[in-house]
C-alpha cells in the first residue's frame, strides 16, 4: 500500500527556480516590509514634514520608473517561456530588454538624486529624506544585484535558471510597486 501524500509533489516543489532563491526573496521581502513599516512610523509623527519633504522628490519620474520596471518583469517572464520553448536566441534578446530597462530605471534614479544634492538634501535634511534614501538606495542595489543575475542565468538559458533570475526581478518589481506609492505619493 503506497502513501498517496508523498505520491503528490508538494507546494515547495512547485514553486519556479531554486527554493534558496526563494529564501532570499522572501527575506529580502522582510527587511523592506520592515523599512516601509518604520517609514510609516516615523511617518506619523510629523505627518507635515513628510509632505514638505516628498515635494521635493521626481513623482513624474517615479510614475516613469514604475512602468519601466513592470515591463522589464514583463520581459522576464517572456524569457523564462522563450527559455521553456527552447528558443535561447529570443531568451537572450528578452533578458537583454529587460536589463536594459534596469539601467533606464537606474539613470532615472540616479538623475533623481543628483537634483536633490544639486538642491543641498542629504540623509540629515530629513527622516523622510533618510526614509527615501535608504529605502530606494537599498531598492536600487537590488535593481542591480538582479541585472547582474538575468546576465548570468541567461548564458546557460535553462528554464529553472532563468525561472530563478526572473523570481528574483519579480521581486524587486514588487517591491518597487509597494516603495512607489508609500514614498512618492501618501
């Protein structure tokens, strides 16, 4: 008589890529969950210099880098089907749009602030500002750490690397999604 329990995969085996990537983006998902947590404390009280504060902040740019971010997501997930397809010429073009995206994302941050500094607004200008640095720097070194790996998982072009690669840029999608409306726009 056979256990039918162990002749059924388990939740863990269906998730896509490797379960130690998951295990980093599920952590990487505490720690901003926790720095947006603190933000909104600290938010509370002094609800009117977090306004002043977010004035000087890009919102148009913001709104730009969002959807620059969703469509990169967009183009890794085209890439993990071009990957499962077998189609590693497509994989790599998808993968390099979606890297690219990165960089616009990048160039838009970094334009961002270079007009705060321009303007003398520092960590120290304010806790929002400290909030806001430290939560899109954070943010923007994962943009990156995930350029390096689409890179990486694209030369071998196996499915369950790229599923991995683009589990991790799904997550820096999300979180960007959860950071826009939080910093830019309450």
């Amino acid at each position: 008589m056979t256990d039918q329990a162990t002749d059924r995969p388990s939740a863990l085996d269906q998730l896509p890529g490797e379960l130690m990537m998951w295990v980093l983006i599920v952590s990487e998902l505490l720690v901003f969950g926790a720095g947006l947590a603190a933000f909104l404390a600290v938010r509370i009280t002094d609800p009117a210099g977090f306004a002043e504060a977010q004035g000087h902040l890009h919102r148009a740019g913001a709104g730009v880098n969002t959807i620059v971010l969703v469509t990169s997501g967009w183009l890794a997930a085209l890439a993990v089907q071009a990957a499962e397809a077998g189609r590693p010429g497509r994989l790599r073009a998808l993968v390099a749009g979606a890297i690219a995206l990165g960089a616009v994302f990048l160039v838009l941050k970094g334009a961002e602030y270079a007009d705060l500094a321009h303007a003398g607004i520092t960590f120290e200008t304010h806790a929002f500002f400290t909030f806001s640095y430290l939560l899109t720097g954070f943010h923007a070194a994962h943009v990156m750490a995930g350029m390096i790996l689409l890179a990486v998982v694209a030369v071998p072009a196996s499915p369950r690397a790229v599923e991995t690669g683009a589990a991790f840029w799904h997550m820096v999608d999300l979180v960007w999604v959860l950071l826009f409306p939080v910093v830019y726009l309450l």
